[in-house]
C-alpha cells in the first residue's frame, strides 16, 4: 500500500487533530500537530519575556529562534506523539487560554514560519503522514495527495474549547473562548504571510452538525479512494 501525505487544515477548534489522530492510528501513519509548533514557539516567547498581551519583540524573538529546538516524542499510553521544547515536555502548557490569546502574534512573523515549514517538510519526506494546521495544503505540502479543510461554526468550535478546557480544570469563561476562537480566525485568515484559506483541491468538511464517526468514515472512505488511485 502506498504512504500519502493527508494534510488537515482548518479554523481552531473543528477537530482537526482528533481527526488526524484517528487517521493516523488507522493507517500506521505519523501524526504531526502543526499548531503544537506554534505554541511550544509562543510558550518560549512567554518565558522569555519575547511577548506579552501588549507587546512582541518581533527583532529579539527572531534572533533566539536558533535557540528553540522542538521535537514530537510518542507517548504509547496516550497512543501519540507529544511535544518537547527545547527536550522539556509542554504539551499540557501550550493548550492553556494564555498561549491561544498569543499564538496569533507569533505566528504571523515570517521567520517563525520559515524555520517551521522547513521542519515540517523534513517530517514529511517519507510520506506516510497526516498533518493538521492552518498552511499544511497550501504552503508546507502543496502537493499532499489528499487535503482536508474543516469549518465549524464559531458558537460550536467554542463550545468545544471550553468544554475541553472546563474538564482539564482550568477557570475559563465561555465569553473568552468564543472571543479568542473569533479573534484567531479573523488573525489566521487575514496575515500577510501564509494565511488560512482553503487550498483550491481541498475537499470541505462542515462537521457543526456531524459526529465524529461519520467524519471519520466519509474521511477513510476518501483516504482508500487516493490511496487506491496512487498505489
Ligand atoms: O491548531 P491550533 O489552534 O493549536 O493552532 C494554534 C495557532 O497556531 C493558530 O491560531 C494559528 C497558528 N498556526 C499556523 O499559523 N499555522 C499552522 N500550520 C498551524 C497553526
């Protein structure tokens, strides 16, 4: 059988990496959380004082991208892939409401970007991977054998951050999640550097109203369908 590249793209919140997750324990594939990137960046920033709610410093942070080094390792209990920075585990600290109020700032500087992209395309040389963020069909593989893009309502999207967060135990109000969930959409689809739109061969996916088994089986279905074709 042939290895593809899936590549999963969409608004935050549409279930992208459950998706993905479930696509890569299926077909024995590597999982890569872009996004994960981008926070374990931001993280980083956060730490060193880089950025803040009212400031980024856009020239410092570049200069110290050299000394961020991220790695994904598996953690078998989980069944997938968690992310290091700088060989420190903070998976956990990268989903908090504090990095998504930040995320969109470093993610639009084009070095963050650069030094991603290359990362991500080193990940994909063997194929054989499913990665989900916001570029992933346009810019990191713009020839994926098979492209994704998923769309959900805002008011759905945030209901499902919220409940997310709620059941790790974090004091959150839905207020502010589905503010930060509209605030990044408006922030991702409109930067100048590599902005979420949908990648003319993508296939669409509105999931507001559809559970996750039935995504899951439309999505296999189109998997099996290229897979067939390229193999
Ligand atoms: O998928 P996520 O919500 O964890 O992503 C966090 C942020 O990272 C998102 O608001 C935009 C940015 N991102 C990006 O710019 N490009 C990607 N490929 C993935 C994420």
């Amino acid at each position: 059988m042939k290895n593809i590249i899936i590549a999963i793209d969409g608004f935050s919140s549409t279930g992208k990496s459950t998706i993905a997750k479930l696509l890569a324990n299926k077909y024995r594939y590597m999982y890569v959380d872009s996004g994960a990137m981008y926070r374990a960046v931001t993280l980083y920033a956060k730490e060193n004082n880089l950025v803040g709610n009212d400031f980024l410093k856009k020239k410092e942070l570049i200069s110290n991208l050299k000394n961020i080094s991220l790695s994904f390792k598996s953690n078998i209990d989980l069944g997938f892939s968690e992310i290091y920075l700088n060989n420190k585990n903070v998976e956990n600290q990268i989903r908090s409401l504090e990095i998504s109020q930040l995320v969109s700032k470093v993610s639009a500087i084009s070095e963050v970007r650069k030094k991603l992209v290359n990362e991500q395309q080193l990940m994909g040389l063997d194929k054989g991977v499913v990665m989900d963020g916001r570029d992933i069909g346009t810019v990191v593989f713009p020839g994926a054998e098979l492209k994704l893009f998923m769309t959900a309502s805002a008011d759905k999207r945030a209901s499902r951050r919220y409940k997310e967060l709620i059941e790790k135990g974090d004091n959150v109000h839905f207020k502010d999640i589905l503010f930060n969930v509209q605030e990044r959409d408006k922030l991702d689809s409109t930067r100048k550097d590599s902005p979420l739109v949908k990648a003319k061969d993508a296939v669409e996916f509105d999931n507001s109203d559809m559970d996750i088994h039935e995504q899951f089986d439309k999505i296999c279905d189109l998997v099996d369908h290229v897979i067939s074709e390229k193999g």
